[in-house]
C-alpha cells in the first residue's frame, strides 16, 4: 500500500519543481510510519476525559513490554488530576481488559466510584474478571451487545504477600470483589457467586461467561450499548450534576 | 518440556532487562508519551498516556511519530 501511494505522490509532482520530490512531505512520511494520517483537530479544551483500561491490568510486577498493559501507577495519578481541574467535567472509561491484579484493580475501581464528577463506562469486546469491579464502579455502565465478561472465582497465578493462612487470605480477598461488586451494581450477592461458581460453562473451571444483554439481565451492568448511548448518558449526568451543584450555591 | 504450574511465565523464565529499558516513558509537548528508541536519534511513539481525548488526535505525537532525542528534555542524557 505504500508503494503504491509513494507511486501515486511522485506522479503528482511530476509537473512541480524537483526539490520536493527529494524530500517527502510530511503527510507521506505519516502514511510510510504508520499507514494511517491525522483528523483534524478541534481547538477547544474536551470536558469529558476518556481512559482506556486495556489488555492485562498490572500489579507488582512489571510485565514485558509485549504485553499491553494498564499500570495503576499512570492511570491514578490521571484520575487525581481529572478530580482537581475544574475544566473537567465527566469521564468515560472505555474496558477491553483480561484481567490482572487483584489489588491493582480494586484500587482503580475505588478511585473511580470515589471520584466526583460523572462516570460512565463501557465495555466493548471483553471486561473479564476483575474488569467486573472497574466497569460496575462507574455512575452508569454500558456493555456493547458482543461484549463479555468473564465471572470466576479469584485465583492463585501470582504471589501474595505475607499470608500464613493462604485460604483464609484468599476468601477474604474474593468477598472484597463480591462485596464492592454487589455494592455499585444491581446484581444480588447470591446471583453473582451462582454465576461465580457455575459449573460446566467455562472449560475444566467454574465460573460463568456473561454476554451482553444477559450482564444486563442480572443486573451487573445497567444497559446495552455502545459510544453515542455512552456520551449522551455522560452529557445528561453532566447537566444534573451541574443543576445539584447550583442548587446547593442557592 | 511441559511445565505444570500455577506460577505466572514472567516468574519462571524473567524478561532480559533489556527489553525495559528500550521502552521509557517520556513527557514531550506537555504530554506523556511511551516511546520506543527507533535509532540513535529518534524515538518512536508507542501509545500516548493521556485521558485527553485531544492529545489523541495532535499529529504531532500520534503513535508512530518520530521525535528526534534532542527535543525530548532528560532523554538524550540516558543515552
């Protein structure tokens, strides 16, 4: 493809003086780097802010640079930053996530339950197990219709630091998914260990994989829907809270 | 050789040291960047770290820009 645009670019300039045929623009230097080019850009400052929560979330240990990864240390001290400036009015998460650290996760999920200006996520392509906490932690969660999420039990893959009773540690950290999930999202304590314990649905595991329209039904995300749905529910938070905050001024 | 065991692959087989240190993270034009050393003078932009929906969309950082080491403050003294 680039061969054929370069072809293309030199037969434009055929007719123009040979000086820019030795350099190259900068749009076709743009198209060679990453075969795509630039919208335009808008001029005024965005009231909505937008954080991706991608690929593996990371805990203590640093993953390799392969793997495309979502570090608590970037994202909190952006969700500090999006609390303090006043210009900021809502923020969409947008969830494509694995999974990772359980801590990790939690703490991402508590800045932004705590945080107070409008939330809104939405999953799209996979929220997998502690992506649960994160999409459910928002004012108002939205699953794309193909999207899913996966619900297990927490498990034993990475370290733990200092627990002489292993299980014990173990349980009480699942209750702390369980107990924060239940608490920001309409699911029942009782419907989301069912679905965490569900046999026969994941292969050689227990757990549920919860589609769309079904995270919907139990109550675990509050609608379906994707980008325009998402922004039109941030914008009309954004009017309500703005209506609160004027009330409380008179 | 099959390897059966819960402990996570980065454990059991760790990442040359290397391979870290080729991706930094580095804050040009205000904004924090991944980059990638793509020769000895420029760097390449791996994925912006910004919640600003604009950043995204200024050409002049958009992930796979090259930025020359010289216009990035504190980078070109690690090298």
């Amino acid at each position: 493809m680039n061969k054929y645009i370069q072809k293309g670019e030199s037969g434009n300039q055929e007719g123009q003086e040979p000086q820019k045929e030795e350099k190259p623009s900068s749009l076709m230097e743009k198209i060679q780097q990453l075969g795509q080019t630039n919208v335009p850009q808008l001029s005024s400052d965005s009231k909505i802010h937008c954080l991706t929560i991608i690929g593996q979330i990371e805990g203590h240990l640093a993953l390799p640079p392969q793997n495309k990864t979502t570090k608590y240390e970037h994202l909190i001290p952006q969700l500090v930053a999006i609390e303090q400036n006043p210009k900021i009015e809502g923020v969409l998460i947008i969830l494509n996530t694995v999974g990772g650290d359980v801590e990790a996760g939690l703490a991402i999920s508590e800045m932004l339950a705590t945080l107070s200006k409008p939330t809104v996520s939405i999953v799209l392509g996979g929220g997998h197990s502690i992506g649960v906490p994160i999409a459910v932690s928002c004012d108002h969660s939205f699953i794309a219709e193909t999207a899913t999420m996966t619900i297990h039990p927490i498990r034993l893959t990475g370290l733990v630091i200092g627990v002489p009773a292993t299980f014990e540690y173990l349980d009480k950290m699942q209750d702390r998914v369980v107990n924060f999930v239940t608490k920001h999202s309409k699911i029942s304590e009782e419907k989301f260990k069912d679905l965490m314990f569900a046999k026969g649905n994941l292969t050689r595991d227990i757990g549920t994989n919860v589609v769309g329209p079904d995270a919907v039904e139990y109550g675990l995300i509050d609608e379906v829907g994707g980008l325009g749905p998402a922004m039109k529910k941030l914008n009309e938070l954004i009017e309500q809270s703005k209506v609160e905050d004027g009330g409380l001024i008179q | 050789m099959i390897l059966y065991t819960t402990m996570p692959q980065e454990l059991i087989y760790p990442t040359e040291s290397e391979s870290f240190t080729k991706q930094q993270t580095v804050t040009y034009q205000g904004v924090s960047l991944l980059v990638e050393l793509s020769d000895a003078q420029n760097v390449q932009v791996i994925r912006i770290l910004s919640s600003d929906p604009q950043h995204y969309l200024d050409e002049r950082i958009c992930p796979g820009t090259k930025i020359s080491c010289a216009s990035i403050e504190g980078l070109s003294a690690n090298l």
